[in-house]
C-alpha cells in the first residue's frame, strides 16, 4: 500500500513522540506541530535536521552505499549521496513503525 505525504509524517511523528500535530499543510509538505498560538513546522522530508533528529529519537542506523559517477573530463571519480532520498527513506522507516505501533500490517 503506498501511503501520501501526510499519512507518512502523521505516523512517523506518532512514531516518534511528537506532538501535539495541529495538522497538515499540503502546500509545504509538512506538519504544524504545538498549540495554535505557537506552533512549529516540521518538516521531515525537506529539513535535513528534522529528518535527523527523527532518526536518531527512533535510534536508526543509516547506511549508505555510494555510487560512482563515471570520471568526468579531468579524470576524478565522484561519488554522490541522494540527501534528499535518505531524508525520505528516514521517514518511511519512521512511519512503517508508527503505523506497526497502531496495529497496521
């Protein structure tokens, strides 16, 4: 089952004890989370602290496996790091144990 956006952060957040989320803005990606006076954004997918910091509260390991680019003119070998994709895959992982946490296959 794919899951959007919002049901991703939702869970991961549950995953990982934040809280109060207020609720979803589609417009940035991200959850309002606090109370209505002061709230903060979180945005996992974008925000390379907050991706972090989700992965380090549920204590997950991240391994990469580079990939080589093949050398460019000057003859250098680069090697590359999709940040983004492992902000992504951080939440996945986050939300696949929230949503183990309410009961959900």
């Amino acid at each position: 089952m794919t899951m959007t956006d919002q049901k991703l952060l939702e869970l991961a957040a549950k995953a990982a004890g934040i809280g109060p989320v207020l609720c979803y803005e589609a417009a940035r990606n991200c959850l309002r989370i606090g109370d209505r006076k002061s709230y903060t954004l979180w945005r996992p997918f974008t925000d390379h602290a907050d991706a972090f910091r989700l992965a380090a509260a549920l204590e997950h390991a991240i391994q990469y496996v580079t990939h080589e680019l093949p050398e460019d003119e000057i003859g250098v070998t680069r090697r590359t790091v999709d940040v983004e994709a492992t902000c992504r895959g951080i939440v996945i992982a986050a939300a696949n144990y929230g949503e183990f946490m309410q009961g959900g296959q």
